[in-house]
C-alpha cells in the first residue's frame, strides 16, 4: 500500500519534470535525472522493505584509503 502511494507520487513528479527536460533537449541532464530518479526510487524500495544495504561511505572509504597511502608515502 505504501509502495503504490509512493510510486503514485513519483509518477506525478515525472509528469511535472519530463516534458520540460524534453522541450529544452538537454539529453545529459535528463540521463542525470533519470539516474538520480532510479536510484531514489531504489532507496525508498529497499528502506520501504527493510532490506539491508551497505552504507555508500565504504566506497568513499574504500577508494580514499589507497589515496590516502599513496599522500603519506610523498609527504612523510
């Protein structure tokens, strides 16, 4: 029941933004909107189901670590 309230209130926002990406022929930002879209729809789905996903600050920590390393080896 949720779900569909929710996915109602995302189609209305489709409606209102679509067409006016569409008229502008901006087809980098509607990809970026479409992606944002996409992965905002995810993140209700999945906090809606209660399903467990990693927290993004292990990517950020992940790719920072090496970057990190590589600084201490140059200025230390």
């Amino acid at each position: 029941m949720v779900l569909i309230f929710f996915l109602v209130i995302a189609a209305v926002c489709v409606v209102i933004d679509l067409p006016l990406l569409r008229r502008r022929r901006r087809h980098r930002d509607l990809l970026v909107w479409f992606m944002f879209w996409a992965a905002g729809m995810a993140a209700v789905v999945c906090t809606l189901y209660r399903i467990k996903v990693p927290s993004p600050l292990l990517l950020v920590m992940l790719i920072y670590k090496p970057v990190n390393s590589l600084f201490e080896a140059w200025f230390y």
